[in-house]
C-alpha cells in the first residue's frame, strides 16, 4: 500500500512538472541528534546502512540479513540510517560495527573523531558492498584499504557471472569455502592494489569477463580482504548489490564469519 501510494505520488509531481526525487541518489544529510538505543547485551553489533551517495535497493535484505545472523549467535543486534550514533557513549556498547552498503561522506568531524577513536580502542569493522566504493573521502579508504575506485562495469555487462579464487581459506569468513567460488556480481574495480598491509581472502578471476581496461587488475583484482589499523580488525567484501544474494547460504555464511572475527570472538591478527 505505501509504496503504491508513493508511485502515485511521484507520478503527480511529473505531471506537475516537478522534479521527481531519485531514490537511489537521497540528498545528503548529516545527523546530529543521536537516537534512543534499546537495552542491549554484549556481544552487539551496530549495522549502520546510511547513503549520503548511491542507495542500493539491497540494503533492506542487508540488514535483515545480518541482524539475523548476529541474532542467531545470541547477540544483539541494532540497525540504524542515523549516523550521530556515532559517538564515544554510544559506540562503546558495540563491539563491531557494520556498514551494510553505507556511501557517501557520513560524518560530522566529530563523529568522525568517534569512529576513529572507537576503532584505535581495538573494536572491530565490517565493510559491504558500497562501503568501498569512491563516494567516501580519503581517510576512509585508507583505513579499509583500497584507493582511486573507479567503478564496475555497466549496461547489459553490469552483472557478470565468473569465480572468485579463494586466496586464504583459513579465515573465519572464507574456510567453508570452495577453492574456486562461482558466483554473479556487480564487479567493483580500483586503480591500484589494496595498501601492502592487506590479506586478500578472494579475488576475481577476470578470463573470459567483459571488463574495460579501467576494470581490469589482473591478480590483484582483491574482492574479500581485511586489514589491521592499530588494535582494529578491518574486514571488507565488495559482494552484495542485490538483495537475492542476501538469501544465499555461502555468502551469508561468509559474513557470519566475518563478523565474528571483526567482533574478536575468533580468528587472529590485529593482537
């Protein structure tokens, strides 16, 4: 019913000759009124899923997802767009956060001065998706690890089927694993390989991809990898554009996995 409404509405301000809001390009805003948490246990996690850049129509199966899986584990699990949660009392109930498909400059100076505080404090990071594209500044990419996006192919060869090779299947997220992971994306690409301090997980076997030149990295082409930032565990996996994924028992088995070494309950690094 609301989202037969919200056409109708839509197609009355064409009419009008009025602009219709794009809904995968939301203006950018910034929050600064912090939101009520509800009583929470530990281990938690905060899925955070605000887009100041390009919103996938993912990100409701995203976060159901991942709320489930963390929920399965017995933990707590709270999602929310508002980005002034990110502040020192808040934060400091969650042991990993999660940035499902996030985009975009995100944060006030000082919830960045939060985050980053939160992170060197030794808690734990998941990226998704989105949240290693080139809408986040600088500072951001270097702490993921990756650099000079330059973005995935589109029209009719946007989703391409190929197998990710796994290149560490002793992580927590990648050991249930085949060696050779067939699988259907929207192929991210940078300009250069991952900072030396990454542990690339998988990456993309391009033979046979329909990839323009600024697509191609050859054996550096990383899809899963994390890194340490000081104390933090830094995990990344640019899987995820469309919601099916979300229902897919290996990619969900990978994030549980992920999570769980973010949130330092197993696996190494990062001592």
């Amino acid at each position: 019913m609301f989202a037969t409404k919200m056409l109708i509405g839509l197609s009355a301000l064409a009419l009008l000759g009025q602009t219709v809001p794009d809904p995968h390009r939301p203006a950018p805003s910034l929050d600064t009124v912090a939101p009520t948490l509800p009583p929470l246990h530990r281990p938690a996690i905060l899925i955070f899923s605000k887009t100041n850049s390009y919103r996938h129509d993912s990100i409701p199966a995203a976060t159901a997802a991942i709320a489930k899986l963390v929920r399965a584990r017995g933990w707590s699990a709270w999602a929310t767009e508002n980005a002034a949660i990110f502040n020192p009392a808040q934060l400091a109930k969650f042991d990993a956060v999660v940035f499902a498909s996030a985009s975009g400059d995100l944060f006030t100076p000082d919830q960045r001065a939060a985050f980053q505080e939160y992170l060197a404090a030794g808690h734990g990071f998941v990226g998704l998706h989105a949240a290693g594209d080139g809408s986040h500044p600088d500072w951001y990419q270097a702490l993921v690890g990756y650099g000079g996006y330059t973005g995935h192919p589109g029209g009719g060869d946007q989703f391409q089927q190929s197998e990710l090779i796994l290149v560490d299947r002793t992580h927590p997220a990648t050991r249930h694993l085949p060696v050779r992971w067939r699988w259907t994306e929207e192929y991210y690409a940078w300009a250069s390989p991952l900072r030396a301090d990454a542990h690339v997980l998988a990456r993309l076997d391009e033979t046979g991809m329909r990839l323009e030149p600024k697509h191609r990295m050859g054996e550096k082409h990383a899809l899963i990898w994390w890194r340490c930032e000081g104390k933090a565990r830094i995990f990344y996996s640019a899987l995820g554009h469309k919601s099916e994924v979300w229902s897919d028992a290996a990619h969900r088995k990978m994030i549980d996995g992920a999570i769980g070494w973010a949130a330092r309950k197993t696996g190494k690094g990062c001592d």
